[in-house]
C-alpha cells in the first residue's frame, strides 16, 4: 500500500496548510517564503486534479509528466528547478507525517542549470546613485513632502550599499536603529534569526538626517498624531497594510533614480545592490566568511556565487605583485 485509501485522503488543500503551517513553525519561514511554496503547490495540485491524481496518490511518473509540462508551457530551468524543490520538500513532510508510505519525488532529478554570476554595478555606478539621491535631497526648489521622499530614497539607498541587507530587512528596519550613537544594528533576517550589521559614518549621517525630517514633519503636521506616518515605529513608514515602506515600492523609486543617473533601470534593483556590497568588499580584500556573516547567509556556498571576484583579485595580485611577473 503506497498512500492511504481514498476515503481518508486529505485534500491537497489541506495538506498545503499543514506543510505550510510546518515551515512556518518548525523552519520560521517568512511570508515571501510560504506565498512562493502556496503558488508552486497550487500549481501542481491543479495540473494533479486534470489528470485524476491528489498529492497523496501521485507516482513518480506522474510527477515527471508534471515537470513535462511545465518545459511545454515555457517554464525557464530556473524555474522548473524551484517547482521540483518545493515538491521534494513537500513530499519528505508527508513521508514524516505518515501520509505516504513512500516518496514518489526522491528519484527524480532536475533540469540542468548553470548557476549565473550576479548582475553588479561598478563603484562608479554606485557613486553616481548617490550623488544624484543627494542632489534630489537638497534640491530648493522642491517641496516640504518631495524632499522628504528624496531624503528617504537617499537614506535607503546608503545603508542598502553600507550593509548588504535584504530589501525585506532593509524597510523593515524600527526606527531605533537611527540612533545617533548607534555602530550597530541588529537585524532579524530569514528564519527569525538576529545579525549584528555594522554601520558606516556616511549611513548614520543619512539616517539621521532622515530622521530629523521626518520629525520636522510631524511637527508641522496639523493632524492628529495617531494618524500620521511620522509616529510609526518604523523607520521607513508607509500607510500601508505593513505599516512600513514595501520592497516594491523602493524598487519602482530605485529604477527611477537609475534612469535619473544616467543607468539603466532594468540593471538596477534592491538585490543588485546587495550584490555590489559584497563584491566591492571581496574585491577589496575583505574575507569571504566575513562577508557570508554580513549577508546573513547560513551556508557557504550561497555566498560561494561571488568567488569569481575573489579570483579576480588574486589574479591581479599575483600579476601585479609576484617578483617575476612581466612588467
């Protein structure tokens, strides 16, 4: 007997939310996380119930018609790879949980991929982003709510480049990480778990001045103060559901500020910020477990994606530096 009768099957629905309910519980993944795994899974359970099969009955070859179908309907590798993962983990989960006797996923294998260098901009890229932030933040033309957005996107845009964080963690940050005094901040990153992110001069200046702006509103502010963003605990506040500033709403004003610099806007995104910030530090020499520290990656090898900038450098230092190199 490979799964239960079907008189007792769950539905696929209901296995989702306890396979969701366990990753949240037991694996402390974050919303981002569960909507991506909901939206894989629905997938197939949709693609299993055209063909007459549940999550609970499915055989191997079923599962491999599945992924067939995914490369027919145009799916990139990528894409497909990340489909099979969810359904391993997914399977695993009701191998422990009883539901099956055996795991139809564990021998199939995956498309073939080729793991892509990160797309990064050049320090002068990055110098020209900021200039441009600034230039919007000082502007005297500007009005009193322009230049605070200005000061923000500008405030944004620093501590992105000064610490490497994930867009997520990077608008979610409290408010009382500008303190003045501050050197560090705590960071509570994927899985729930906390890093401590070191600060420069420069991103404590811009927030601070941020801050200050958003004080100088509130006190101009002649509405009540409950009902205004500047006494959110937030340091990025947003009338929005979250109560904080969205990733996808910092992407749309980081593409226009490319454009506005004279970049690319398809070039530039949140994560390829992130990407600069560890590639500028490994190309300048800084420990590649120092860096794995500050991006809040658990293994190694995600952070292994960037040892091209780190073989890069030892190339130069060997051509520049080695006694007999050519001259």
């Amino acid at each position: 007997m490979r799964a239960r009768s079907s008189a007792n099957k769950p539905s696929d629905a209901k296995l989702t939310g306890l396979f969701l309910d366990m990753l949240a519980a037991e694996q402390g993944a974050g919303p981002n996380t569960l909507d991506a795994y909901r939206r894989d899974l629905t997938d197939f359970s949709e693609f299993l119930g055209r063909v007459g099969h549940t999550f609970a009955d499915a055989e191997t070859q079923t599962l491999r018609d599945y992924l067939g179908d995914l490369d027919t309907r145009g799916f990139k590798s990528t894409s497909v790879a990340r489909r099979l993962s969810a359904m391993r983990h997914l399977y695993r989960f009701l191998l422990n949980e009883r539901i099956r006797t055996e795991d139809p996923a564990a021998i199939l294998s995956g498309p073939k991929r080729g793991r892509g260098l990160p797309k990064v901009l050049s320090i002068a890229d990055v110098d020209r982003m900021l200039r441009r932030a600034t230039e919007l933040s000082t502007a005297e033309d500007a009005s009193p709510s322009k230049r605070l957005r200005a000061l923000r996107l500008y405030c944004l845009l620093e501590v992105l480049y000064a610490t490497g964080l994930r867009v997520s963690e990077l608008v979610a940050l409290p408010r009382t990480a500008a303190k003045r005094d501050a050197r560090m901040i705590v960071v509570r990153g994927k899985g729930n778990k906390e890093r401590l992110v070191p600060l420069n001069e420069a991103s404590r200046q811009a927030m601070a001045d941020y801050l200050a702006a958003t004080e100088a509103a509130k006190q101009n502010n002649k509405t009540d103060k409950k009902n205004s963003v500047a006494a959110s605990k937030w340091l990025f506040p947003s009338f929005g559901e979250s109560g904080h500033l969205t990733r996808q709403h910092f992407a749309r004003d980081l593409k226009e500020l490319a454009v506005a610099s004279g970049l690319q806007a398809r070039l530039v995104s949140p994560h390829v910020l992130r990407h600069a910030f560890a590639s500028h530090l490994l190309h300048n020499g800084a420990d590649l477990r120092i860096v794995q520290t500050l991006l809040g990656h658990t293994d190694i090898s995600t952070t292994q994606i960037y040892t091209h900038v780190v073989e890069e450098r030892l190339k130069s230092l060997v051509r520049d530096l080695h006694p007999l190199a050519e001259k």
